[in-house]
C-alpha cells in the first residue's frame, strides 16, 4: 500500500523530477554562458530555479487531476518520454549538438552567435514540456503547465531576440525603455542628483537611452546607454503571459482579475524603475554595477512574478477564512436572538 503511494506521488510530480535531472547536470557540467558562470540571470540558466519553483506550484494547484494511465505498455512509453530532456542535455553537451547550432549561428551572421545553443535549450525544453505532459497526463492536462511551458518559451524567444538584435536594435521593445528611463531620471532628480536623458544611435546598438547621472555632493559622475533588457521589458512580457495564465486557472471574478493583474504590473513596473535607479547609485558608490546589471537586477523582477501567484492564493484563502468566519458569526448570533 505505501509503495502503490508513493507511485502516485512520482506520477504527479514526475515533470518536476524529469527537469530536475537534467538541470542538475547543467549546473555541475558548468557549460559556458554569456558571463562565463551558469548563474548568469541574464543569457545564463538562473532562471530555471524559477521555472521548477513554477512547475512546483502548478503541481500544487493540480495535484488531484494528475494522473498517468495505467497501461503497461503507455507508462514504458511515458517513462522514455520522461528521459528525453535528460537526453537532450548529453546529446547538446557531449555529442556536438550544441557546437553545431553555434556553427550555423555564425555562418548566418547573428551577432551572439555563441549564445543561440542557450535559447535552443530553453525553446527545446519548453516544447519537450509539452510532450511529456501530453504523454503522461492527456492534452487536457496542458492547461495545468501552461505557466511553466510558456516561462520557458517566453525566455527562449526573448534571449533569441537579444542575441539577433542586440541591447537597442529591437525597435518594438526599445521603444518601451524611453518612458521607464524618464521615470528613472524623475526619480534620481528628486534624490538630488543631476540628470541628462538623450536618445544616441549607432549601427550597432541602434537607438538607445543614455542617462547621464552627477552627483554633486562628491563630484562623481554615471553614465550609461539602457537598451530594453537593462530596463526590465522581458520581466514586462513574461509577468504579463504568466500572470494571465494564472489567473486564468483560478476561480475569481472577472474584476478581481483585472485588480490582480493591474497591480501586479504596476508593482513590475515600479521594480524596472528601481532597477535603472539602482544601476545608477551603485556605479556613482563605487560598487560593482557589472554584477547588479547582469544578476540581481533581473533577479528583483523575477523574484516578485515568481512570488506573486503565491501570494494571490494567501490572500484569496485568507478572504475565504475571514468570510466564513463572518459567516459563522451571523449564524450564530440569529441562533441566540431564535
């Protein structure tokens, strides 16, 4: 009987452990990233621990309707399927694969040819999601990883995106910095600080924003171009189908839907604004902004839409409590005035 349930557990949490796998030999075999360390937010595999925490609560949220088939021959079938992003990662690092895509990077000329094998990986493992959850639990089932499965394509596509059109060429999301660098700029002033925004060209960063920063209390001076990943649009983009997808799953109404799903923007928003200020009072402090820029500040953004539908479900089962503690009240006063 213990053993039959604990079949059940690993059956429901097999996408989890199936992941957790071939991430894991990711981390020890250390492959190259863009800043040469596996934890690398930005162009490195960091987010991943945010895609099993992710894959964790989805699991959680759809525990009681996870279910494998009971077939023999399907469950061998599935347990091959379950191997294949594990099989993915040896083919990727130990037979060439990886080494290929790059090669064919470079011959049509994109610009972090070296950092295309990365985007493959996550647009690879996100399909690969698909599959397994098809495979074990039925195309129904596909709604209850739908946050996972688009995290890890969403990320793939970005990362595409920037390793093409590198930091201000990517028109359709620099476009978006300009108003957020304002901001940025709104708020270093009212700090103290004196402020210069310009929009600078080149051919090959294309249009950025250039915020120029003076301290004028000890004379020291900050200035550097944003293009679009160093003002947060990805976590703009990824919090908006995330989120969405979420609250799609959750029996709320349509306004507190809309509430949830406004203030968790404006919360994300507010974060990108803090992000380009921070980048701006660590380099005129002397501190290693390098550091801040390519790790803690997409770790900022992506920690509060990771947390966020945790905290939507706190708040829901705390309303729900206090309602039926409400309710138990009045039932019990109109028990005594009977």
């Amino acid at each position: 009987m213990q053993l039959y349930k604990f079949s059940k557990i690993l059956e429901k949490i097999s996408p989890f452990i199936f992941f957790l796998i071939p991430i894991s030999i990711l981390y020890f075999i250390c492959p190259e990233s863009f800043y040469g360390t596996w934890e690398g937010s930005w162009q490195g595999r960091f987010f991943y621990f945010f895609f099993l925490w992710i894959c964790t609560l989805e699991i959680i949220i759809g525990y009681e309707r996870l279910c494998m088939p009971q077939c023999g021959k399907k469950r061998a079938f599935i347990l091959a399927i379950l191997f294949s992003p594990t099989l993915y990662v040896i083919i990727a690092n130990f037979f060439g694969l990886n080494e290929a895509i790059k090669a064919l990077a470079e011959k049509n000329k994109i610009y972090h040819a070296r950092l295309l094998p990365l985007s493959v990986e996550y647009l690879v493992f996100s399909i690969l999601l698909c599959v397994i959850v098809i495979s074990a639990y039925g195309i129904p089932r596909l709604d209850e990883f739908a946050m996972s499965i688009t995290f890890l394509g969403v990320i793939g596509l970005i990362y595409v995106i920037d390793q093409i059109y590198p930091a201000g060429r990517f028109s359709p999301f620099q476009f978006m910095v300009f108003p957020t660098t304002n901001l940025a700029q709104s708020l270093l002033n009212i700090l103290g600080y004196q402020t210069n925004l310009r929009v600078h060209y080149t051919s090959d960063y294309g249009y950025l924003a250039v915020l120029s920063v003076f301290d004028p209390t000890n004379a020291k001076f900050a200035s550097f171009g944003v293009a679009w990943p160093c003002a947060g649009v990805e976590s703009l983009i990824i919090y908006t189908l995330t989120i969405l997808l979420f609250l799609k799953k959750d029996s709320l109404t349509r306004w507190q839907k809309v509430i949830y799903f406004a203030f968790g923007a404006i919360i994300t928003y507010l974060i990108n604004i803090t992000r380009i200020v921070l980048i701006y009072l660590i380099a005129i402090k002397g501190g290693d902004v390098w550091i801040f820029h390519n790790f803690y500040g997409p770790l900022m953004s992506i920690s509060w839409i990771a947390s966020y539908p945790l905290l939507i479900l706190g708040i829901e089962a705390l309303w729900a409590k206090s309602c039926e503690t409400r309710i138990r009240k009045i039932y019990t006063h109109t028990r005594n005035i009977c």
